[in-house]
C-alpha cells in the first residue's frame, strides 16, 4: 500500500480533510475538501518534498534545556532570550497553568537567534505557509486587489510571521495546553504525537499526526474577514490535553508551528477587517490589541483564548 493511500484513509477514517499544495493550488484527496475544511476550520496538508524538518525537530528537544560554553549545542540554552530583549510576547516562556515551555520569535530575530539551519527550515515553513494562504484567498468571497488591505499585509515582509514551539512536561501536574483560537491568518503545524484536539460542534475530537503531513489551522483574523461573506472561514478552537509520565523512556511531546499574523505596525495595518460585499472592508478591531488579549486570556488559568 503506497504511503500517500496510507494517509488518504487515515484522513478519512478521522474525518478530517487532507490536500496537497500544488502548482500554487490546493488540491484535495474529497471532492468537496476545501468545503469541509473552511468548515472544519482546519486540514491537513503534505509536507514539501525536500523540506528538512530536523533542525525543528532538534530546537523542539532542546531549547529548554541548559546551554554550556560558546562551542556547546547550539540547540541548548534558549531560557536567556525573554520578551525584555526581543519585545512582548518573544522568547522563552514558562507558566504554571499549562505543561508548556514556549519559545516564540518573529522573523526579524531568526537570523540574530536560530541556529543557521534553522533558520533555512524557518523560512521554508513562512513561504509554504504563505503558498497555503495565497491558494485559500483565492477561492474566498474577497476581490484580489483587496488581499493585501484585508490581510494586514500578513503576506509581504510587513506581516509578522513567527516560529514558535511547544515542549510539554508531563511531570507538571497542569492542563497540557489552554483552549484557544490563533489569532491570525494560517498556522502551520508540526505535531508527531497525539494530544491534540479540535471542538467541532461542542464536542472535543482528537487530531491524530499523519506522518509526512503538516496540519493548517485558520485563525480568528480569517474569520472575521470573511463571516459576512459567501465563503466564511472558520477559526478552529483546540487544546492539548494533559499529558502524563505513562512511559519514561519516551521523549516528551513536542510541537512547533509557523503563525502568519497581520502586520503589528498600525501605519501599515490599521486593525482587522470584515469584508461587506458590495460594500468593502470594515475596521473591526485594532490587531496588536486583540493579539494580545486574545494571548492574555490563553495562558491564564481560568479563561480561554477565545473571542
């Protein structure tokens, strides 16, 4: 049985919806996908053939821990960069309510912070993320000459596009990862393990891996371009669940993931729109205030990053 049929029936068997990118379209495996994934909120999608995932997979292992000397792994020893030296929401972070460590950091830093073939594997998950929303756009309700306005420039250098990951300590007795929507156009998921999972109707389903594929979340900023239109997008809510020290001799979970966000400059975006049609867009709200209640309320124990 071929891998690519392996993967087509895994989607199914869950009832998730799963494309390839190609030739700058989206393709998927169900003759309504794209349907059902706008709907879902979410798909999954085949990694680029040649696209290196290792560096990723390595920082996901070892940022947290301690570094050494200047010739030690480049890999350990992120817990030093933190939000007072790269700016709100950057660098390393570590609550008590989840199980999560979190290293997160925008493009401008990559070069400056991330090992240099991390970097490379950085930039190919910001363009394949880039490639997956260019194709959405393009079967949305929204006039092309307004994508750049409506999107908040999220798909020039101007949008902010951050690498972020996730190490999960199963010693921690905490919630694995809050109930949240992101906050911006598309995400880009790397996730090897269960854990997991989505709200669909009130009810919580499990979003298994597949190898050799990423998942692509839509986040709050899509839908609320589109809610009013013929094609709304939804922003899907998930959490991972608690996860727990069954097996010491596995490594912990890990994830990573690359966000597009609209651009935080409010000369170049003045906030999040809602397209009218016949009408245009609408200011609903300014962006760098929304992200960051929207982040607020995901890392406090007793509310959700919901809007």
């Amino acid at each position: 049985m071929s891998t690519a049929w392996e993967h087509t029936r895994t989607a199914a068997r869950q009832g998730w919806q799963l494309a390839e990118l190609r030739d700058g379209g989206l393709v998927f495996t169900a003759e309504d996908g794209l349907r059902r994934a706008l709907e879902d909120g979410f798909f999954y999608v085949r990694q680029p053939d040649g696209m290196d995932l290792s560096a990723g997979d390595r920082f996901a292992r070892a940022f947290y821990l301690p570094g050494g000397s200047e010739d030690a792994d480049p890999y350990l020893g992120y817990r030093r960069w933190t939000a007072e030296e790269l700016g709100p929401h950057q660098g390393y972070f570590c609550r008590d309510a989840d199980q999560t460590e979190q290293f997160f950091l925008e493009s401008a830093w990559w070069e400056r912070v991330y090992p240099a073939a991390l970097v490379r594997q950085a930039e190919a998950m910001r363009d394949f993320a880039l490639d997956i929303q260019r194709a959405v756009l393009t079967h949305l309700d929204l006039p092309r000459d307004l994508w750049d306005e409506a999107t908040g420039h999220s798909l020039t250098p101007q949008g902010t596009h951050t690498l972020t990951f996730n190490h999960f300590r199963p010693e921690v007795a905490a919630r694995g990862l809050n109930i949240h929507k992101d906050s911006g156009w598309v995400t880009v998921l790397r996730s090897t393990e269960p854990g997991l999972e989505v709200d669909r109707h009130g009810d919580w389903y499990p979003i298994d891996p597949i190898p050799g594929t990423f998942i692509v979340n839509f986040g709050c900023a899509m839908e609320i371009l589109t809610r009013s239109t013929t094609t709304p997008v939804a922003a899907v809510a998930h959490r991972v669940v608690r996860q727990t020290c069954h097996d010491r001799t596995k490594p912990d979970r890990f994830s990573y993931a690359l966000f597009v966000d609209s651009s935080l400059d409010s000369g170049v975006c003045p906030g999040l729109f809602t397209y009218e049609p016949g009408q245009g867009l609408h200011l609903e709200t300014g962006f760098g205030t929304f992200l960051s209640e929207i982040l607020d309320n995901t890392y406090q124990e007793n509310s959700t990053g919901l809007y």
